[in-house]
C-alpha cells in the first residue's frame, strides 16, 4: 500500500494543508479496518510506505489525535484499533470514597 494517495479519499485535501502529506484519519480508519487487526506506528508507516522523519512525526501526531478524537484506541500492547471494532462500554467511572467505583454509561 505504498501508494496510498491514490487510495486516499482525502487526498487533495491533505496536499492542500500540509507541504509534507500523510494519510488522512478516513483512510487510517478504513486500513485498520480492512487489516482486521491493530497495529502499531510503526507498522503503519511500513504499509503506507512513509519515507521521512516529518511524516513519521506527523502520523504520530495524527494518531494521537484520533486517540484523543475517540476514533482510536491505543493498546496495552502498543497498536492502535478504531474504537468501533472493539467490544467497548463507553462511559464516566463513578468513584467512592471507600475505593469502589461504577461504570456510568
């Protein structure tokens, strides 16, 4: 997939803002999707074929930013998954002051 701006639907948008283009969150989302399992940054910059220190920081702040967004997970075990393919309850701990908590959906 090393040439994932022809892949990308949000190409034309990326070239736009950024001098340096990565992949955009749609297509990250459809890869992790389509890989059927997470995977690490690294990872992700072999596939997407990613050649220089900008894009590897730029996807790095990228995937931050889709973890922070929701839209990803980061693993215990260092991948990153869309939030939507896990089998997750989202919602607020509910903490008491005797150490127990709830989940509140």
């Amino acid at each position: 997939m090393a040439d994932w701006q022809s892949l990308d639907p949000e190409a034309a948008r990326e070239a736009e803002k950024y001098e340096n283009p990565i992949p955009s969150r749609e297509l990250i989302l459809q890869h992790l999707a389509e890989r059927g399992s997470p995977a690490s940054r690294e990872q992700l910059v072999e596939e997407f074929g990613l050649t220089t220190e900008d894009q590897f920081e730029a996807l790095r702040r990228r995937l931050r930013a889709m973890e922070r967004d929701a839209q990803l997970i980061y693993t215990r075990r260092g991948t990153y998954a869309p939030v939507d393919k896990l089998d997750l309850i989202l919602g607020r701990i509910s903490g008491h002051r005797d150490g127990f908590g709830f989940l509140v959906p």
